[in-house]
C-alpha cells in the first residue's frame, strides 16, 4: 500500500462478495467498476466460497441461477457499486454467451446501462495460466439503474491487439450500428461479410428435432470410475452378469448409424468400460456385497447423487434409449440407433423418438441430423467449450433444425442409408455429410434457390473456423476440400 500512495480507508483487502451491499461498499458508490472474476464454476468452489456467493446473492436479491459459476456472482453484484452515469468493465469467460443463465445476466445487466457492448475475442488470453477458454469483455456505459429495453451490442475481434483498435476507434455511432445479442452462439459473432439474411427455422421443410424426440441425459451413477468396468475390471471383482448391464460409455465406440452389439463386443474385446454395476437389491451375491462394501463411507456421505437415491447404488436405469446422441465433438453431433440392449454414461445423451414417428421417418431424421444445415443449426444453439469443442445440452440440442422432405420412400431412404453409413464407416462424418446434403437438395426442389448449397458450406466452415480457431479449421478446410473435389 505504501508503493501505490493509498490511504488504508480506500483500500479493502476482503472477499469482494462480503463487502458488497444495496449501498454500495462501505456505502460508498464508485465512477467504474472494473475487474476479472474468478472463472470458478459451482462444483469448484470450496464451501465458504459457495456460502458467500448463496448470501449475497439472496441479500441483494440477485436475479441469478444457483447453478452459475463465481463469476456471474461478481458480476451481478458489482452493479450495486456504481453511481449514477456511472460505468463498468469486465473480463469474463465466453460462456456468458453460451450458458442459460449468462445470457440472463448479460440481458439483465446490458437493460442497466444507456450503452452496453460485449467484445468477444477469439485469442486465448490466459492460456498460460490455465485458462483456455475465451474471454468477453463487457463494457457498460452511462449506468442507470432501472431496467429499460436497451439491447446488448456485440463485437468479436481476432486478437487482442485487433480489440484494443476497435475500442480505440469506436464512436456512439458505430456502437449503434453492432448487431445485438440475438441469444445464440454463433450468428452474431461471424463476419458481417458472411452474415445470413435469414433464419434457419424458416427455410422450406426445416423443423426443429424437439418435433421427433425427446432427448434427456445419460446414467447418472454419481462415481463413473466405481460403476462403469471393463470387462478385465468385471472377472477380477468376480461380479456376476447379472449385476451388470451393458453401457455405451464413450461415443468413439460407435462408429457407424447404429451401436450394434458387434460394436459393443469390439470395446469389450479392446478394454474399454462397457460395463455398468447396477445390482438390484434382491440379486446379490457375496462379489458384488464386497464391492460395494469397498465404495469409502466418508466419500458415500459426500456424494450429492448418492443421497438422493436409495439405496445409494440404485443406479436410474429408465427405459433403453432409441438412440444415442454425441453431443459434445469437433465437428457438431452425431446420432445412431440403439440395436442392442445397452444404455450410456451421461458422456452421451439419450434419444426417444415420439410415438407417431415412423421407422422410415426415424431414418431420415437420422441421416439429416448430420447434414450441413443441421450441423450449422448446432453451432447457432450450442456452447463452446475452452479447447473449442461445440457442447449441445439437452434443451439447445432440442432446438436445432434439421430438414425433413414431405416425400419419403422406403426404397429409397433405406438404399440412400446404406450408402451414407457406408461413407460414414470409410471417409468419417465429411463423406457423410456430402452424401446427405446430395439427397436433400434433390428431395426439397425449392430449397437450392432459398439457400445455395455452396453458401450453407461457407456459413458452416466460417462458424467452425471461428470456434476451433485457425490451427484446427486448416486441417477441417483441407478435408473437405479433398472431399468436394471428387
């Protein structure tokens, strides 16, 4: 303190969350209020982290979900710092944009002040501490206090130095010209060169995949290490068949349009976890008493799913899925159909078709799940994860679009099937997703004049691009290039 000439009465060395009150910090209100919070996500943070969060949170009567990470604490809070006309700068991790209750922090935050933009910047500005996601800087000018219909504006720069000449010359003119936050991932955030004039949902025969399925999490065990074996685990426990079941654990083991048990035996064969412990109460036997007896008390009592269930092994099986969806990867989702008696880790979502749908419907909802246009759909409802991958949780996968013609024949579908899995096994999901783009764009006539197949794919490796960063899109532009030229 004594290096930076302040006074001990302006310098507070606390937890910012327990000095923050309706008056301000030690009821005095502040000009700016800049800083970078913490990037500590809920399951992180220590007890007495997480009580001072839960605290001020219902002290100031936050409009905040319980789930957020620290940082959406600090953000919510540091309002309550600021004067009239006052003005706000922070850091903050990328998932703002992306999580359900960030977009309501930045909608409720942004509705605060006259001006509010967030600079999202594509480089990984603290790598080297450990940090690979990307980071927003959200800037609020002229605060005012009380909720009004102002709009989040929205920016992305390349680099930092590209962020620091957009400030730099950035007027209230051209602040009013920025697109605004629309509520989705992506669209905003690609160059204005490239941006649709359109919505996806509005294109001839689009629908979203919450008209066909119901899509719900993987098991839940609460411990994947103690309940989810390999086949060596299984022999050496001694567990019997009939306290295991099979289990998908890993979507890489599906490589095809279907898991089938040949797929399952291949990673029983290979070592991998194929198999869940989930023992009923009435069919033990003195293996499975020995290991579940092996399972440490004082980790049992601090296990929040195992205290939600009882017995606190009874692992919720529900009914086998129709299919199972990858939702998390480089290059968007993937589904396959269930042809075996197994169900997933909660690594890998669970698909229900709904009852009216037909078999020859399931297929071609199957096959155009992975096409161009649903996999740019997947970037517009999805998140991106720090090393770039794209993560759809259930209600975002719900919402993304695929086309489904009105015409469908069986003949038809099941030979165009055969041969989209066949390229699928052969070239991987590029060589897939060619062929189904074909199919589509001679089911839908209409669809090649309201959006040309050559521009879903710019649109589509632009998005890409700017999720993986460079280095990673150079090896995706190269693949499909290959591809395209055949």
């Amino acid at each position: 303190m004594q290096n930076c000439r302040l006074s001990a009465n302006r310098v507070w060395n606390a937890d910012f969350l327990s000095l923050i009150s309706q008056d301000g910090v030690a009821k005095r209100k502040f000009d700016s209020v800049v800083g970078n919070p913490p990037y500590v996500s809920l399951h992180r943070m220590p007890i007495r982290q997480r009580k001072s969060a839960f605290d001020i949170a219902e002290r100031l009567n936050l409009p905040i979900d319980c789930k957020a990470s620290l940082w959406g604490y600090f953000l919510a809070a540091s309002v309550f710092a600021l004067r009239e006309k006052g003005r706000l700068a922070l850091i903050l991790p990328e998932s703002i944009l992306h999580a359900e209750y960030g977009r309501e922090l930045l909608r409720t935050t942004g509705s605060l002040f006259s001006g509010c933009i967030a600079l999202s910047i594509r480089e990984r500005c603290f790598v080297a501490d450990g940090t690979a996601e990307r980071v927003v800087l959200l800037l609020g000018d002229d605060f005012r206090g009380s909720s009004s219909t102002s709009e989040i504006a929205l920016h992305e720069s390349a680099t930092v130095k590209e962020a620091a000449n957009f400030l730099s010359g950035l007027t209230p003119a051209r602040a009013a010209l920025l697109p605004r936050l629309n509520g989705h991932a992506v669209p905003h955030l690609l160059p204005s060169s490239l941006c649709m004039p359109f919505d996806l949902a509005d294109i001839p025969c689009s629908i979203p995949l919450a008209n066909c399925v119901d899509i719900k999490i993987g098991v839940v065990t609460g411990a994947n290490d103690f309940f989810v074996l390999s086949e060596s685990e299984r022999k050496h426990l001694r567990l019997p068949l009939f306290a295991v079941t099979p289990i998908l654990s890993r979507f890489e083991a599906c490589p095809g349009l279907a898991f089938r048990w040949a797929d399952w035996e291949r990673s029983r064969d290979a070592g991998k976890k194929c198999w869940l412990f989930c023992p009923g109460p009435e069919s033990r036997s003195k293996a499975v008493s020995n290991y579940l007896a092996a399972f440490p008390e004082q980790e049992k009592a601090k296990n929040c799913t195992f205290g939600k269930r009882s017995p606190w092994y009874a692992v919720q099986l529900d009914r086998e899925p129709d299919a199972f969806l990858r939702y998390m990867g480089a290059y968007g989702p993937r589904m396959a159909f269930v042809r075996c008696s197994a169900t997933c880790t909660n690594s890998v979502h669970r698909v229900y078709f709904k009852k009216d749908t037909t078999q020859l419907e399931r297929k071609a909802i199957m096959m155009s799940l992975h096409s161009s246009f649903s996999q740019l759909s997947a970037e517009f409802e999805g998140r991106a994860y720090g090393s770039g991958v794209l993560k759809l949780e259930p209600s975002e996968a719900r919402r993304v679009h695929l086309l489904l013609p009105h015409k469908l024949t069986d003949q038809y579908i099941d030979k165009c099937f055969r041969r989209v899995e066949k390229r699928l096994l052969r070239e991987g999901i590029l060589g897939a997703t060619e062929e189904i783009d074909e199919w589509l764009y001679a089911s839908i006539p209409q669809l090649e004049d309201v959006l040309p197949l050559s521009h879903l794919r710019t649109w589509l490796d632009a998005a890409v691009k700017r999720r993986l960063g460079d280095s990673q899109s150079v090896k995706l532009a190269q693949q499909t290039s290959v591809l395209r030229a055949r």
